[in-house]
C-alpha cells in the first residue's frame, strides 16, 4: 500500500498544474548509494523546491562479515520525498522521509573443501551447504543533505546530493541449511552469529549513506 501511495505521490509532481512552472519545474536521472533512478522537482518559491524520486539498485556486492564470505543484496527499491531550500544560488539543504519495502540479506555458501565458522564452532560443506541472513531495519527513515545544484534552473546541468538517512540498528536473523541445520546446537551458534554480526555491522548500518550524482533538465526556473 505504501509503495503505491509512494508511486501515486511522484506522479502527481511530475503532474503538477502548469501555472507552477512558472516556479519552476525540473526532472532528472541519477546513480548512487540510493541505486539508479530518477527524480522530479517543482519550485513553490525561488528558494524552496519540492522532490521526488526512486531508485533501483542492481548491484550485488560481496563483503566479508565476522570473517564469514557473504554475498549482499541490497533493498532493491528506494524511494525519497522531501524539501529543499536554497541558501545560495545553487547550494542548497533538505531534509524529508526515505522509504525501502525491503531488507538487505545475506548469503553464504560453502562448497567443496570449504567450511564455515557460525558462533564458535566450525562447518563443513558436508554439514552445512548455506547461510541465509537477512537485516531487518525501519522500512521509512528521515533524512538530512546537502546539495549542490539547482533542479528547477532552466537548461540542462549536473547536481549532487550529500547526506545521510536514519534507519536504525538493524536485526540481524540467519537461517542455514544443510544436513545438520536444524540441529538444536547448531541453532544455538546461529543466534550467537547474529549477535555477533549485530556488533560488527550495527553502528554502521544506522546511517544510510546518501551520495548521489545526476543529470537534470529544468524548465521556467
């Protein structure tokens, strides 16, 4: 339901009544830590400029956490609505609310001759084949930048975005799989893991970063 109210809300900027544009009116593409995606702006003054925007983010990193070779998915969709007001020229702050529909997770194979350390013991491929985790925070989070250029100037120009959304210390949950998963000791070094993984990664992980660069094109600014 959010995600549709979300959607709904992106569109009605982009469909704005003309007699803002005189405010002006901006749309743009970007890439960055919020994925790939694109944005739309409409001025209420000189100074103050409302936008939107979504983005998808394809990338599927690997990081090693706790010593264990994780592959990481990040949340596949972001989506941003806020303010922002223009202290200069085109150097400007904002701030409003960043919605995710889901969760970065983890995943961990083990192979062959390979093996895995969960709490305090040690697996083989021959014991446990995967670890699947997943960490949990707030789906909608506020945020705070700083930006430089200005989405509703007419023409075509370069922005870039600077900031940080808040979205709490993550709940790290694993799941494993493999002939020995569901063995009562083996999820009891599960739920040591996650402790563990939830020291390492959680003052990280409360912030969001936000680092984006786009291209814009902005009409009767």
């Amino acid at each position: 339901m959010r995600k549709s109210l979300l959607a709904l809300s992106t569109a009605a900027i982009v469909a704005l009544p003309g007699a803002l544009t005189a405010q002006g009116f901006g749309v743009a593409a970007r890439a960055g830590t919020l994925g790939l995606g694109a944005e739309a702006a409409v001025g209420l003054s000189d100074a103050l400029v409302l936008r939107g925007g979504l983005g998808l983010m394809p990338l599927e990193p690997s990081a090693t956490i706790d010593d264990i070779d994780f592959t990481l998915t990040l949340p596949e969709t972001w989506f941003n609505v806020g303010a922002d007001l223009y202290l200069s020229g085109s150097v400007r702050i904002g701030g409003g609310m960043m919605f995710k529909p889901d969760d970065p997770t983890l995943v961990a194979e083990i192979t062959g001759t390979q093996t895995i350390t969960i709490g305090d013991q040690t697996y083989s491929a021959s014991e446990l084949v995967q670890v699947d985790g997943i960490l949990d925070s707030k789906d909608q989070a506020p945020y705070v930048l700083i930006g430089f250029g200005k989405h509703t100037k007419s023409g075509i120009g370069l922005f870039l975005d600077l900031g940080a959304a808040f979205i709490g210390e993550p709940t790290v949950s694993l799941t494993a799989s493999g002939p020995v998963a569901n063995e009562a000791s083996v999820q009891a070094e599960l739920r040591k893991q996650e402790t563990n993984i939830e020291n390492d990664l959680g003052t990280y992980l409360k912030v969001w970063p936000i680092i984006n660069i786009g291209l814009k094109i902005g009409v009767g600014g």
